[in-house]
C-alpha cells in the first residue's frame, strides 16, 4: 500500500465577529482578521483507495499552512508506506530544519499530515487510533466548559449558572483585564456560587511577571485549579519566576511546539500543568515525545482544543483515551461552548462529542474516529 494522493481544503466559518478573548494588541487584529473560524484540513488517499483525514491548527493566514503541505509535504510522500509514520514524521520535520523551520507554520502543517497518517493508520488495521498507542485507560473524559469570556462580575455568575444547569461543574475563566476586575469576577463567582463550580482560569498570557505574581496569590485565596499562561511564552524566565513564587499550578502552554521547547519549560520547572495542543505540536508522533517528557518530570498534562475543529478534537480524545492518570491529575477535555465551530460540528457525519453529563465518550470507530463529509467541508473552503 503506497500513499497515492494528498489534499488539502482550507476551511473558513465566518460568523461575524471575533471569537477570542484575548487582550492588548491582539484584540485589535482580531477585530480586522479574526471574524470567525478556521483550519487546514488533511486527506491523505491509498492507492487501495483508503482515506485518512487530519487537522491544522490555523488560527490565521490557514493558506499558508495549506501551501506547505501542497508545495513541500505532498511531493515528499508520494509513494511512501502509510504505516511509517514515525520514518515520514522524521523525514518531513529534518527537511527545512536546516533552513530554520522547526516552528510555526512548518510544525502546524506537520501536525495535519501526522494526523491524517494516524487515521489512515487505525483505519488499516481496523483499530482506534487509541488502541494503537497502548489500550484504553479510559472510555470517557470529563470535560470543562471553555471559556467564560469577558464579562462583568455580575454576567459572569449569570453565565456560569447556565453553565452548571447544564451539568458542568469544571468552567474556565477569561482573565487579563487587570488585578482590579479579575479580582472582582473571582470573587464574584465564589461568594454567589460557593464551592459548586470549580474554576480554572486563562490569561493568555496578558501580564507581567510582577502583575502575574499578584494575580496568582489573589486567585490562591479563591481555590483556583489552574492559571493559564500567565505571561508570554516567548519570556521562559518569566514563566519560571511565576510557578516559583505561586502555589497555584501553572499550567502552559499552547503556544509552544515540539520537544524542544517543552523540554525548555520542563526543565526549568516553569510549568506545573502540561497543555499541549495535538494540531499544533506536530501531531500523533510527537505529542509521545512529549508526554514522555512530561512523565519524566512528573508533569500531569491535559490538551488544548480551544477554537479547533473536528479533527483535532477527534484526536485529542483519542490521545486522552490511551494517557495515564497523573497521581493526583487525570486528562481533561476542554469543551469550547462559546460559539459553535461549524467546522467542528456540521462537517462531520456523526458527532465527534457525545456528552453523558459533563463527560465525553471516546470515539470507537477504526482510527480518529471521526467522519468527515466532504460534501459539507467543501461549503466552508476557499
């Protein structure tokens, strides 16, 4: 079986309006760029005409992701054996290294091809793609709603409200506005709603590390699970002063990509909580590596899904499904609930996400388990 074709669609679901909650510059691109939802999605055709499909993480510009993997990746794997994901993986990543590509946009599009050869792979030989990377620790996840955006203080504990009538108990929190307001939304949440919600929260990286510190404590008083990228990625130092000064977990970082920079910040103790994005680290292949690392630190991981559509979600659970439980910290799926990503959830045949409660069943089907309608995905490409 030789891999014979490789295409890819670039998705586009505009909705109107920005669906992020960051802060600073960013609010102001998003305002002109950022009008709804996109990704780069993989099909990756047999010559035995077997199909897989993957996801890129492309938050902006998704042509340019789609251009590598056309230009650059499809020559390469013309031909080869699906099954080889670890020899393409290797092959793919050392071929623009030495041109300084092991990053960005390089690394997003390796992750939708990786993804597309786990499908195809699971599909072969007739297994999940979580049976392939050891068994089953789990046939579902419980999920936390992600993210309450924001709001005033009042509107916040409207919001999670709902939220808990719907059954989840775990939500994530927008902060970044500055000590004052954040403080206020905190405490907003636990004086009206007690101990009945248990709060994360995300700064996306908003402050400084002295403002970060005193965010931290703060939210120490208010029996915070997690903060989320305090500081920004890019300030490693930043990072580590932050976890050392807090006993809040530090959790991070999305924004970050092989195993190289997450060897980085694990090695200097900068993050407590591990948040790998599947769609973005390199895919299936390297996101291993990586929980290898974690293991060795003693790091428990749960996995980014944020704005994503249906690929990575589908292969996120699958990763989660076949994760050990950390001693004191099993996986979490995070459920974006804000607006929902049509390329997501009206280009698949069957729901990804099948809820009980406020927990996810883990996709049973042969590989990501997910099926894509290519009839459907076309209305969202350009």
């Amino acid at each position: 079986m030789q891999i014979k074709d490789v295409v890819t669609y670039v998705g586009r679901a505009f909705v109107g309006k920005p669906v992020t909650g960051f802060r600073g510059p960013y609010e102001e691109v998003a305002s002109r760029i950022s009008q709804g939802f996109t990704a780069v999605y993989v099909k990756i055709i047999t010559d035995d005409g077997l199909t897989g499909w993957g996801e890129a993480i492309a938050r902006e510009a998704p042509s340019a992701t789609a251009s590598i993997i056309n230009e650059l990746f499809k020559p390469m794997l013309i031909g080869k054996d699906p099954l080889d994901t670890e020899v393409l993986w290797e092959e793919l990543f050392t071929a623009m290294r030495i041109r300084g590509h092991h990053a960005g946009y390089y690394v997003e599009a390796l992750s939708g091809v990786d993804l597309a050869l786990w499908d195809l792979k699971g599909k072969i030989l007739s297994k999940p793609v979580h049976k392939l990377l050891g068994g089953t620790f789990r046939g579902e996840v419980r999920a936390y709603a992600s993210s309450v955006v924001f709001m005033s203080p009042e509107d916040t504990v409207k919001e999670i409200e709902k939220l808990l009538e719907q059954g989840f108990r775990y939500i994530k929190v927008k902060i970044g506005r500055g000590y004052d307001i954040d403080k206020s939304v905190i405490k907003a949440i636990r004086d009206s709603l007690g101990n009945e919600v248990e709060i994360m929260v995300d700064a996306n990286t908003a402050y400084n590390v002295a403002t970060a510190i005193k965010v931290g404590r703060m939210l120490e008083k208010y029996d915070v699970v997690w903060f989320e990228e305090p500081v920004p990625p890019d300030n490693l130092e930043g990072y580590t002063r932050v976890a050392k000064a807090l006993d809040i977990p530090i959790a991070g970082a999305e924004t970050l990509f092989t195993k190289y920079q997450w060897l980085e910040f694990m090695s200097r103790e900068a993050i407590d909580i591990a948040m790998p994005d599947i769609a973005r680290v390199g895919g299936i292949t390297e996101l291993l590596r990586i929980r290898a690392l974690a293991d060795s630190f003693g790091i428990p991981m749960t996995f980014h899904v944020g704005l994503s559509g249906a690929g990575c979600r589908a292969a996120t659970l699958q990763f989660i499904a076949a994760t050990p439980t950390n001693t004191l910290f099993t996986p979490a799926y995070e459920y974006y609930y804000v607006e929902k990503n049509p390329l997501a959830y009206e280009i698949t045949k069957e729901p990804v996400e099948n809820f009980r409660g406020d927990y996810v069943t883990i996709p049973g089907k042969p590989g990501l388990g997910v099926e894509i309608d290519e009839e459907k995905l076309r209305k969202y490409t350009t």
